[in-house]
C-alpha cells in the first residue's frame, strides 16, 4: 500500500507518505511503457500522477481539506482525512452489477483514476484528463484477424518472460489462462500451474490437470477454502471494496505467493477475445438508444436488504441508473459498444484489482498479456459480429495449437449444497458475534441467513448474503459513526 497527502498549512506544504510512487509492471514500449502501472511525483510545490493506457492500476485520490491524497487503497485515503460518506448509487450498483462504473467508488468523495488517468494538483487547482486509447476499425476477415491474434500474442508473451524466474500460473478450465500456458511453454517456458476447486469450478481441476498433462507442466489443487468470513474481511481489504465476487482466490494467492516467482493473469481476454458478455438483446437495446430499458437488464431494480432502515431515504433519493446510462454513452462511437463498457468497468474496476492488490502483493510480478497494446489495438478495432458466436478465442487456440485442441473447456456445475450451508453458518456466526456497524443489520442478516439454512430454495443465497454482510460491516466501521443496532 503506498498514499501521498499534501495540505496546505498557514503558508506552508505539510507532506505525509511517498513523495514518489511507481507501482505495477511497465513492459518497455517505443511510445509510452506498456502493460499497467501506476505513478506520482511530488516536487515540492505540485503533484502529478497517472496510470497506464487503459488505467488498469488501481489508483484513488480524493481532495482532503486544504489538500489533495492519493492511494493505492481506499482506507488509507479515509485514514488521510477523505470523507467517508457513502455513494447509495455506487453501492446500489455495486451489489446489482458486481463492479463499480466509471469512477465512482462506494465514497462519494474517492474516485478512481479515469482510462489513461492523468491528475495534476497545486493549490487552489485540481485538474483531472481521460485519455481514451483510439481505436481505429479494421476489416480484416475472421480468418486474418485470427492469423494476426495468434501472431500477437506470442509476442506479447515473449516480450513478459523473465528470464531465470520460476513462473507461477493459476490455471481454470477455461480459454484465457490455457492460451498463457500454451505460449509460455512454447517458448521454453516450464511454469507450475495451480488450480482452486472453489464454487461451480470443480471441472476446472479436472480439466486443468489433462492440460498439464499434455503440455509437461506440473499441475496443483489448491485447498478449498474454508474461513470464507476471513476470505472475504481480506479480498474486501485488498481490492479497495471494487468487487463482490473473488473472495475464493485469496486462498489460491496465498498458495502460490513466492517473491522470487512471476506470475501471468488473463485479464480481459475473455471480454476482448471470446465475446463472454456479448447478449444479442442488449446489443440491440443499445442500438435502438432504449438505454434506460438496457440499464434495468443490467442492474434490475433491488433493496438493499441488509441496510439499516435509518439510511431508507438516502438509499430512496440515490437512482443508480443516471450514473450507468451516461457511462455506457461513452462508448456509442466504438465498434463494440458493451464491449468496451464491460472491459472499462468490469475488468478495470473489479478484475485488475487482483493483479495489483492480491497476486502483486506476493509476487515478483504479474502481467496481463491480452492488455499487450498491439493485441489490444488489433481486438479492439474488430467489429462486434466477429464475437456473436463466441467462437473466435476457442478457434484461435485450436489453430495456434492443433495438438491440444480435443482436450474441452471446464463448464460450471451447480454450487454444492455443503458449500452453501457453510456459507449460511460462518455468516450467522459473524453477523451474531460481529460489534454493531452503522451500514448492517444484523438482524436481517440473521434471518436470512436462518432461511438459507432451513430452506433449499434459498440455500444459494448465503454467497451474496455473507459477501454483502461482511462487506457493509466494513464500510460502516470505515464511516466511523457511533451506532448500536
């Protein structure tokens, strides 16, 4: 965790923290540095800072009284005097959608750095530029464009290999993480691949390891976690409350963790390459401009169920669609428009967060190969019909490697029903043992947690339940406000 604060004192410049910052891992680039990364200077009378390209570092700021801070996490701008009162909006999304947008977070004083973020602060001035990478159309056929993926990424693989440093991959069943794999090894590579058994991906080990196999690679499961409640105190704490889900993969972190190691993260290649949150409604909502009735699909109106009722009317006055319509206006000139709203708020805001605040706590390094710019440049430029069938990455990766492709991809199994009751019972626990926070009511957790428990058709409610229990508990100690329920 690194911040920066700057006050102005009678006259004078009063400095807490790094005055210089450079976190992430730049790939060297002949126009600007590659890959993400984060940085700030202070020269003693301004401070400037900006994130990669695509600003997938995750990096806050807040004007504080008399000044500005900046952070790599949320709490420590609350610690540096950021107000810690809540966005109802921004959370209301967050627990529809999973993901926060543009840059909102759950404070309404803390934003994220925007795509390509730049900020300068001196007195009296606070500036803040976007600068959107462009995107310029290219009409290549389905055959070329996948000749020139193909092509793309072993390179961008080649340009991220460290050389003499062991290589420590998570491994899934499915196309993102496997592609990694198979160009590492193609390139002499020998990296040790882990896998979790977490939820719905208990195929992934099976899958997973009939990759190893096949490629030479030693393969490991990792243990399936068990303390969800610390997993999720943690993931929260980590990923600066960006995300609901990815609790289960701090456990497979931890398993891996080696300073010396490198690691690689399939970020967005799954959004850029495979059409994942392609939806021919949706697609067609957004053409025909009924965006209200897209956002309703979207985030589909729902309570807040475990917030105390004193925050009823402030929930009530907080719509969150304004905030989600104007962000996916953003992207009605591109070739994909939600595309481009899942990769700039889902992978941005909620999945680069495990790169730098969970694998990049523990490891040497981590890259995002399918974030490389020229890869980037050439998926981004294609149009949304190359995607509809959601067949583009799988061929792909048959193409590049014939030899592997009757091993299939890993598909979702339904949750355990054990899995679910030890959800139910670890959050009963915590939310009857837990000290009163301003943002849960623990009663209606209690019985909701209680309904999970007695009845199957609500057993898979516990998930959602204990994630958004532990996480406004949290928040609410963060507010700091005197409150007993």
């Amino acid at each position: 965790m690194s911040t920066i604060s700057v006050r102005v004192h009678e006259s004078q410049f009063v400095v807490a923290g790094s005055t210089t910052f450079r976190g992430g891992f730049p790939i060297p680039h002949p126009d600007e540095p590659d890959g993400i990364f984060g940085e700030w200077h202070w020269n003693g009378h301004r401070l400037e800072a900006r994130v990669d390209r695509l600003g997938m570092f995750p990096l806050y700021y807040s004007e504080i009284p008399n000044g500005i801070a900046i952070s790599t996490r949320l709490d420590a701008l609350i610690e540096a005097g950021a107000s810690s009162e809540i966005d109802w909006a921004a959370l209301q999304i967050l627990f529809r959608m999973g993901f926060h947008v543009g840059r909102d977070t759950v404070f309404r004083a803390i934003k994220a750095f925007p795509v390509g973020g730049c900020l300068s602060w001196s007195p009296g001035k606070l500036e803040i530029k976007e600068r959107l990478p462009i995107v310029r159309p290219n009409t290549l056929s389905r055959s070329a464009a996948k000749d020139a993926y193909i092509e793309l990424f072993r390179a961008a693989i080649r340009k991220r290999i460290v050389e003499g440093a062991p290589i420590h991959l998570p491994l899934s069943g499915g196309r993102d993480s496997r592609h990694i794999l198979y160009e590492l090894v193609a390139a002499g590579a020998t990296p040790e691949c882990y896998t979790s058994p977490y939820a719905t991906m208990q195929n992934d080990v099976v899958i997973a390891r009939e990759v190893c196999a096949a490629v030479g690679v030693r393969h490991a499961e990792v243990a399936q976690p068990t303390a969800l409640v610390t997993m999720e105190l943690e993931k929260n704490i980590h990923t600066s409350f960006q995300a609901t889900d990815h609790g289960w993969l701090w456990p497979l972190v931890q398993s891996i963790a080696n300073s010396k190691a490198v690691a690689y993260d399939g970020i967005a290649g799954d959004v850029l390459s495979a059409g994942h949150f392609h939806d021919d409604e949706n697609s067609a909502l957004y053409r025909a401009g009924c965006l209200e009735d897209l956002a309703q699909r979207l985030a589909p109106k729902e309570g807040l169920a475990l917030v105390p009722s004193r925050w009823r009317d402030a929930i009530s006055a907080s719509d969150p669609h304004p905030s989600l319509i104007r962000e996916l206006l953003r992207y009605q000139n591109t070739p994909n428009p939600m595309m481009f709203f899942h990769l700039y708020n889902r992978s941005r805001r909620a999945v680069s967060v495990i790169i730098q605040g969970m694998l990049g706590r523990v490891m040497r390094a981590v890259f995002a190969p399918f974030l490389d710019r020229d890869v980037f440049d050439l998926l981004a430029g294609l149009p949304e019909s190359m995607f509809a069938d959601k067949m583009f990455h799988t061929e792909a990766i048959a193409q590049a490697f014939p030899g592997t492709a009757g091993i299939g991809y890993a598909k979702k199994t339904p949750i355990p029903g054990s899995l679910c009751r030890l959800y139910s019972r670890q959050g009963l626990r915590f939310v009857v043992g837990a000290a009163s926070s301003p943002l849960l009511d623990r009663k209606a957790a209690m019985l909701r947690f209680t309904r999970s428990l007695i009845d199957p058709r609500h057993a898979k409610e516990a998930i959602w339940i204990l994630q958004q229990s532990v996480m406004l508990h949290q928040l609410g100690r963060l507010m700091g406000t005197p409150f007993t329920d």
